[in-house]
C-alpha cells in the first residue's frame, strides 16, 4: 500500500497545471491555500460511498448509563466511541451485540433505525439487559456524532459493535506520509488540479480532463461493494394473507 504526503501531491497538481517547474520550490502561500482545497476535497469523498476505501469492525464495552435520549454516546476521536465518526447515516452500515459471556463470545446482529423509526418510538429510555436497535445521527457539535440504543441496556457485560464506513484521513500538514489504496493518488492530485485550475487561472486540456475522470472512475469501481439480497423464506407461504417470493426457485 502506497504512502503520500500532502507535499507530493501538491506538487503533483501544480506540475499539471504549469503553475511550478520540476524541482522549484512552492511558496508558502500556496502550499497553505492548496492544503486547505486538498482537505475540502476529501471531506467531500467522505460523503459518497464510492469513495470510501475501507470498512473498520470497532468493538467497545457498554458504558453505564449511556445509550438513552438524555445520555447517548458521542462517536469520533475524543467521544465515548473513539473511533473514526461516521460522516453520514449511509456510513454505519451494520450493528451488533457480542455476548461477552459465551465462549466463544457471540456476536448477534442489531437493526439500525431511520430517523423516523427512532422517532416513532414512545419510551426511548425503556431499560432491558440487551439492546435490538441503534440510531445513530451524524451530529457535528465538536466533530462527534449521536449514538442511541434502544432498548437502553442495563447489562454492561456485552459489547456494542459497529461496522463503519472508513474513509480517507485528511492531511494534517504538508510532510506526515498517509496509507493510502492503489490507485488513489493520482485520482487526488488529478482531481485537485480540477478544483485548482480556476483560483490559479489555468486551463486544463482535453488530456488532463480524461486522466482526471478515468482516475476517479477507477477508484469509485474498486470500492463497489457486494451486498446480500434479504429474504425470509421460512415465512414464504406461511399465514392466510402471507406473500412472498421465492428468487432461488422463481415460486
């Protein structure tokens, strides 16, 4: 897995766009300006799913007290969960309980509600040993998103899971060097210099346009992602009013 820095693709932009030579210093000025477009840019990529490279499985105890309307958990780095905070509701993908007591423990999936299944609920603080369902809103109050359990569970001996949608780190500087999938450098720096070519007064060719959209087409098809197709067949017939059907037989 290749590495890169925020300066190395900096400069890999501002060579496509005539803007720096081979081997000139960039100024200061620009690199800042630069940076803060790179960072704009990948925050928007967080938004769609196409662009997200990874799935993280983050496990946490249950806290005390926590997963109630009044006492929900906050995710993202320095909150109750912290893990990488999901940018969207679509990012949190799948839910579960791990049973700490099994041996093996065993991990039982959850629901994840809508917003308005959790506000169809009437007793969002009714207390049970194990939780069936989690709402998460993707709140933006110090960069932490909303987590609620429901029912709110008072046996903190299991562990909540969640199955989240990681995506690109944004650069914190000009030289930390980032991990990043194959393929997904040219796509930042071909992209940047889309965004770049209007401050800087330049014209992108023909050329440069396609390298820019192949680039990013080949990243958005590497991220597609196989999904199970729901079915309940054990109910397929059952119950006077019941229908169903079948894809595996056609019935």
């Amino acid at each position: 897995m290749p590495t890169v820095t925020a300066t190395q693709v900096l400069t890999d932009t501002f060579r496509m766009l005539n803007v720096y030579q081979p081997g000139d210093p960039i100024l200061a000025a620009d690199s800042t300006d630069a940076l803060r477009f790179l960072n704009l840019m990948i925050g928007q990529w967080a938004q769609t799913g196409l662009t997200i490279p990874a799935e993280t499985r983050f496990v946490t105890p249950l806290l005390a007290n926590k997963g109630g309307s009044t006492t929900p958990y906050t995710i993202g780095p320095g909150g109750d969960l912290n893990t990488t905070k999901p940018p969207n509701g679509e990012s949190l993908v799948a839910a579960g309980l791990l049973l700490n007591a099994s041996t093996p423990p065993v991990e039982i999936p959850r629901g994840i509600m809508t917003d308005q299944a959790y506000e169809s609920i009437r007793i969002k603080d009714q207390p049970s040993a194990l939780f069936t369902d989690v709402y998460y809103l993707p709140t933006f109050a110090g960069e932490l998103g909303t987590l609620y359990l429901w029912p709110v569970p008072f046996d903190l001996i299991n562990s909540l899971v969640l199955y989240i949608r990681a995506p690109l780190s944004t650069f914190a500087d000009l030289t930390t060097a980032y991990s990043i999938p194959d393929g997904y450098d040219q796509a930042l720096y071909s992209q940047l210099m889309l965004v770049l070519a209007i401050p800087y007064g330049r014209t992108v060719t023909e050329d440069q346009k396609a390298l820019a959209r192949e680039s990013f087409a080949t990243i958005k098809r590497s991220n597609v992602r196989l999904s199970d197709l729901a079915s309940d067949f054990a109910q397929l017939g059952q119950g006077r009013n019941r229908r169903g059907y079948n894809l595996q037989t056609g019935e």
